[in-house]
C-alpha cells in the first residue's frame, strides 16, 4: 500500500515509478479521490467545531435568559446532529475508495532493478558450479520417478485431478529429509526462528501481504472466512500486524516449513508434466521484518541463506535480478535463484528472494518504536523461499541421476535419510 501523502508531494515520481511497470500514470485519479477526502475531513471539522461552540454558547445564553438566542443555538445543533453523522459517513465511503484504489497498485522497483517488459529483461548477477556432464540422455525427474515406482501421477489424479503427486517410500522420506535439512540450516546457521503457523487465513492476512484482492483467482478460498496459504509468506509477516514493535527486536527472522497451495490459474498447458507446477506443494519459507535502515542489506543476506542450501545439495544454479517487467506485485526488488535441471536442459526457479519495503507493513499497520522512542514508522518486510521442496526433490533427482535410473543421496542428506546412500526401485 502506498502512502497517499507521499504521492502527493512526489506525483511524478511516483507516475514514473509505475511507468517503468509498464503502467500508466495514477496520481492525478488518486489525488483527485484524496482531495475530495481531504475537502469533506475540512467540512467535518469545522461542522464538529462550530457544533461544539454552539453548545458552549447555549449555556451562555440561558445564563443571561438570553431565550432567542438560546433557541435558535439549540436548533444549529440539532441540525448537526443529522449534517454530521451524514458527513462522517460520506468521509469513511470516500477513505475506503481511496484504500481500495491504492490496493490495486503494486510496489514502486528501487533504482537499480533492471527495466525489462517480461522474464527476457532479467539480468544475471552470479552463476554457482557447472552443469554435470553424463555419458547418458538425462531423464526428466517425472520419468526417473516413475520409474523408481515410487512417484504417482496416476492414483493422484484419481484422488485430486491435475498437478497433484502422490510419493512413496524412499522419494516421500526424501521430500521429508530436504525440508528437515533446510530447516536446520536456516535455523542452526542462519538464525532464523522456527514458527508452525495456522495453513488457514482469514482475508485481512491475504490483504496484509497483497494477495488480495487483486490475486484472488490464484488462491484457494475455503468456506466464506478462509483461504488455503500460498506460502508461508502470508502467516509469517502478518505475525507483526497491527502491532508496534521495539526496535531492539529488529531484525526479526522467521522460518516455516508448510503445505502451500496455488490455483494456478494462469498456467493452463505450462509444465503440466510432474512436479514443478503443483496446486499443493511444500516449501521452507524466510521472512524478515526489518528497520528500512537494515533491509537493503538483509535481502543481500536472505538470498545467501537461500543459495546455501543449494551449495550444500552442490546444486548447479544461477541468480537473477528480475527486471521491472517481472517482479512481483509487492516487490521492490527480488533475486531469482534458479537451479540447473538436466532433464529440461534450462535453468529453472526454485527460489525468489523480494525485499518489499513499507509496501506491505503500510497494509498490515504493522510499526515499530525507534530505539529513542520518539518515533513510530512503519517495519520493512522481506521474503523468500529457503527454498521449495518440491523442486529441490526435483533437482536432486535430475542432477544426482544414474545410468540405471537410480539416484545417488547428496552427502549432507544422507544422515537425514537414515544413511541410505541410494534410492532404487523398490522390488517387492
């Protein structure tokens, strides 16, 4: 959510912010809403004042037996008491237009995000390891799955219909290994806290992290009051809203492992083969929630803890700077980390680390205190997938795979998988 005040001192700024977007200008609509807000808060006032002086001059004029003058106060403000009330709701209809209007508004890019219109304006920061070489024709991860007997698309979509998977045996532990291990990680190492938190959440939560209302459609709703998380993201951050918190708290970082659930309503005929767009899938998530001062450089350290995880799996990847085109709704900036997969021969997103600034504390009324104590400003929040597990699984599988269709257990797994050191076909 933006901060109408600062759109009103900055108007060009901000239209030239979303030109990079590739949006037209919105200043002069939302200022034009503002000022009609503006303009009946003025009237309010003033209505609230004068109605509170004419009742202080009442007592005067019945204390000088003044009755004329007496009457005639008494029916000014028996007059506001219907003027006012009709003002007031006039003043709240208006607030809520302009709330709305800035809701549909996403996040300005910070100045050093590329300009691009889509995923071909993306730029490389930095590449880690090489892609292996094999004396075979890599398989693609659903087809050594498969294979293993131990992936099934098949009872899934019995059971769920499209871009659901059932896992088994040895494949389900190794779903299960990698998210222990990440979880480890980022809380042994990287000192972040580990949280459960509820799967369900109410739309004030969808709204505070800007899924709602303008992503509506790629969310699963349940009864009238719920919706299934997309991401940890959505419990996570929402745990500061509506608070004040002290600075010395800051920086606060949070980690969950979840089911996370997306429609996907836009990926009709993409990846609709195996893992790597599901309607249910698990992810390790990293928030943050930081002063404005610190969060430039947590969302330097956010992406280093998320590319830890793949240097210990020595998983090939790269890093991308999205360009204006292709961040998202609520980002300020965001690093793509994408792993290599054989079997698709192309690197493929596993992580996105955004650092989003006010934009969604702004919506949450999410605060903290500054160490003086004199001030109350909004936190900045950061997330990022530490990192998904599904196509973490996907890429060990590619990466790690054998001549005869078995794969190899990453060392730093092993421990994890009860020191198993290969998954095979199960034989029974």
């Amino acid at each position: 959510m933006h901060d109408i005040r600062w759109i009103r001192d900055n108007p060009d700024a901000f239209d030239a912010a979303l030109a990079r977007r590739g949006l037209p200008g919105e200043s002069k609509r939302l200022l034009a809403i503002d000022e009609r807000r503006r303009a009946i808060i003025t009237r309010l006032e003033q209505a609230q004042a004068r109605r509170n002086a004419a009742s202080k001059d009442i007592g005067e004029a019945k204390k000088t037996k003044d009755e004329a003058r007496a009457n005639a106060l008494m029916a000014e403000v028996a007059e506001y008491k219907t003027s006012i009330p009709a003002m007031e709701m006039d003043e709240r209809a208006v607030s809520q237009e302009l709330r709305e209007a800035l809701a549909q508004i996403p996040n300005m890019p910070l100045a050093e995000v590329p300009d691009g219109k889509d995923s071909n304006g993306n730029v490389e920061h930095h590449c880690y390891g090489k892609p292996p070489d094999y004396s075979f024709a890599p398989k693609q991860h659903f087809e050594l799955g498969e294979a293993l007997g131990q992936m099934d698309f098949e009872t899934a979509a019995k059971l769920s219909g499209a871009r659901f998977v059932v896992l088994k045996s040895r494949l389900a532990r190794f779903e299960r290994a990698l998210a222990q291990f990440m979880l480890d990680l980022h809380t042994r190492e990287h000192g972040y806290t580990e949280v459960s938190p509820p799967i369900l959440v109410r739309d004030e939560a969808m709204f505070g992290t800007a899924q709602l209302p303008k992503f509506a459609e790629d969310q699963f709703r349940v009864l009238p009051d719920f919706w299934l998380i997309p991401t940890a993201e959505v419990p996570l951050t929402n745990l500061v809203r509506e608070s004040i918190v002290d600075e010395a708290e800051l920086p606060m970082r949070l980690t969950a492992c979840t089911p996370c659930f997306r429609a996907e309503a836009g990926a009709a005929g993409k990846d609709t083969r195996g893992m790597i767009r599901q309607h249910q899938f698990t992810k390790v998530e990293l928030v943050s929630i930081t002063t404005p001062e610190q969060s430039r450089d947590e969302h330097e350290r956010m992406t280093a803890c998320a590319e830890e995880v793949l240097r210990r799996l020595e998983l090939p990847y790269r890093v991308m700077t999205l360009c204006t085109g292709d961040m998202g709704f609520a980002s300020q900036k965001t690093y793509d980390i994408e792993v290599w997969l054989p079997g698709q021969n192309a690197y493929r997103e596993i992580s996105s680390c955004s650092i989003c600034g006010d934009f969604q504390a702004r919506r949450m009324d999410a605060r903290y205190r500054t160490r003086e104590g004199r001030q109350v400003r909004p936190v900045h929040t950061l997330n990022g997938s530490g990192v998904a597990v599904g196509r973490a699984l996907i890429a060990v599988l590619e990466n790690y795979q054998e001549a005869d269709g078995s794969i190899a257990v990453p060392t730093v797994l092993q421990p994890y998988m009860g020191d198993v050191k290969k998954i095979e076909r199960v034989v029974r």
